[in-house]
C-alpha cells in the first residue's frame, strides 16, 4: 500500500476547510436572512399596547385600562434588586 504524499493530504486538508467554511456561512446567512417568527411576552404585550383604541371616551380608556395586563410591571426591577443585593463588592 502506497502512502499519500504530504503534498496531497495538505492540500485535501485545505479543500475540506474551504467546504466547511462555505457551508458554515451560508447556514449563518439562512439563519440571518430567516425572519423569526416567535414573538416574546415583551413583543406581544407592546403590540396590545399599540392597539389601544384612540378615542377619549370613559367607556373605551376603562376597557382598555381593564385590558391592560399589569401583573408583572414591577417583575424587572425586583430582579434588579436582587441581582444588587447578590453583588459582592
């Protein structure tokens, strides 16, 4: 059995690199090029923000107040706090 010159594998070493490269830039490019199509809890509670009605009528600003989720308005800065209070200085 003949064993392949040094010359050879080198440069079948550098065409498998250039084929892995290619192949890993075109799924990074797909993968930019991709719209995302989940929307997170920040995006969809924005988008009900959005849709609020425009008039200024009681009825309609106490149904949008009613709408409007506010459960978790203060959940960010709670995790400030503990994040601060888990600091070491």
């Amino acid at each position: 059995m003949k064993l392949v010159p040094r010359k050879y594998f080198l440069l079948f070493l550098a065409a498998l690199l250039v084929v892995a490269l290619a192949y890993m830039g075109f799924t990074l490019y797909n993968q930019r090029m991709t719209p995302k199509t989940s929307t997170t809890t920040y995006e969809k509670e924005l988008q009900q923000m959005q849709n609020q009605s425009q008039s200024d009528g009681v009825d309609d600003i106490e149904k949008d107040l009613t709408e409007t989720d506010l459960s978790d308005i203060d959940k960010e800065l709670q995790d400030i706090e503990t994040e601060l209070n888990q600091a070491t200085y």
